[in-house]
C-alpha cells in the first residue's frame, strides 16, 4: 500500500500502487470519486499525445507523468473549487482558466464539472486551435476558447479565474487577473512547496495597497508525493462609508 499524505483536518488516502499505465487513471480518479469520468479524459490525454510533438502543449515524458502530474494535479482541487463556487452562489458559475495552455486545469474540470461554464483563455493560436478541435472532439459543451491575451479580455465576466503553472503570485498579475471576476468572484492558484508559496503570498501582500485576503490549502494529488496547495485569493471587502 502506498500512502498518500491527506489535508490538515482530513485522513490520509490509502492507494494500491499502480502496476499498470492502464489502471492508473482509473485508480486515481476512483480516489477522487471522479472515475465515472475516466472514458472521457482517456480521450482527452490520446489528444494530447496525438498533437503534443507538433505543439508542444505541455512537458511529460510518459503517459503515467501525465496522468498524475496534469490530470490528476488538476483535478485534485475539484472538490474545494466547487465548495467556494458554490458559497459564490452563482447559477451556472463562469470559470476562466487563464494561460490554458494543453487545457490545464479548464478541461478535465470541465469534463468533471458539467454545471459549470469554462472560458480558456490562450494566446498563442496554434494552442487555442487545439483547445477548439479538443473541446468539439469531446463534446465539452460547457467550455469555449478566447484566443488572445489575459490583458485584453473582457473585464467582469467570471465568478472564478483559475491558473496552474503559469506566473507567480506578484501584484501586476494578480490585479490583471482580478479585472476579470464579477464582484465577489476569486482566484484559485495550483501551486507546489508551501514554504515558496507562503513567500510568494508575503510578496504580494507587501507590495499591494490594499492586499487580497490569501487561503492556502494544501493538496492530495493521487500518486503523487511532491507537495502540492490550492491558494484562494479574494479582494478584501471595501470599507464602509461614513
């Protein structure tokens, strides 16, 4: 048995160790009860294979780097992000991933969050050509593609923006981010070791007039044993007038 360190507050997951590619996904989403998802997320890691040597859409050098690393890491937060999603109280909430890259995270929650509505927000074309053939291959109704720079999209729109491996948490980033949130809306950050994390948030805070309000929680990634958290940050509530 292989043991996989849980959340502060939550027991440890327990996961019979991998034999096979094969069973990998299965087994990790199984973790997640997300598994009833598995056939559609087989499909969307064949096409990132099949496209990934002419686009260079995301680092792996094997199908089960992939799966734990990306799928798994992506939907490892799906349960938290639904949480805050749902205290947002948005019906249907509207979720930008933003720097979609391969579709990392906004496609395999997509595929697991069927009553959400995901923007993937890329600007380079020939990765959003594939988010398009990819999201049309899948039949993810509840996902489109805006092609351009996070800079320049449309401000207000969404009750989430979530990113991964895409840019550290400094104050132009964030604020560029948090243009694009509905009042009340937030944005959830994949990150790795706490201690970078925690300076990373210190940085922002300092260099902020007024510091967004930051959660991190740390994160069960199935398989997995380099740490991995969830950073929520939140515009701080404006002071009432006198």
């Amino acid at each position: 048995m292989e043991r996989i360190s849980g959340r502060q507050g939550y027991a440890p997951l327990y996961l019979r160790s991998p034999a096979t590619p094969d069973n990998l996904l299965y087994d990790g989403l199984k973790a997640l009860s997300l598994e009833a998802f598995a056939p559609r997320l087989e499909a969307y890691l064949d096409e990132i294979e099949k496209f990934n040597p002419l686009y260079a859409l995301v680092k792996f050098s094997a199908r089960s780097e992939l799966i734990i690393k990306h799928i798994l890491d992506s939907l490892a937060a799906l349960a938290l992000l639904r949480g805050e999603l749902c205290r947002a109280g948005a019906n249907p909430p509207r979720v930008a991933d933003a720097g979609s890259g391969a579709g990392l995270p906004g496609i395999p929650l997509a595929i697991c969050m069927p009553g959400c509505q995901f923007t993937l927000i890329e600007r380079m074309a020939r990765r959003a050509g594939f988010l398009r053939n990819v999201t049309a291959a899948l039949g993810l109704r509840n996902a489109e593609v805006e092609e351009g720079e996070i800079k320049k999209a449309r401000a207000d729109r969404f009750d989430a923006v979530v990113f991964r491996a895409l840019h550290p948490l400094e104050p132009t980033f964030t604020r560029m981010l948090f243009r694009l949130c509905r009042e009340g809306g937030f944005l959830a950050a994949w990150k790795g070791r706490h201690d970078k994390t925690r300076e990373e948030i210190r940085g922002l805070q300092s260099g902020c007039d007024s510091a967004p309000n930051a959660a991190i929680i740390p994160l069960t990634v199935p398989f997995l044993e380099d740490p991995r958290c969830l950073v929520f940050l939140r515009r701080p509530l404006p002071k009432p007038t006198p």
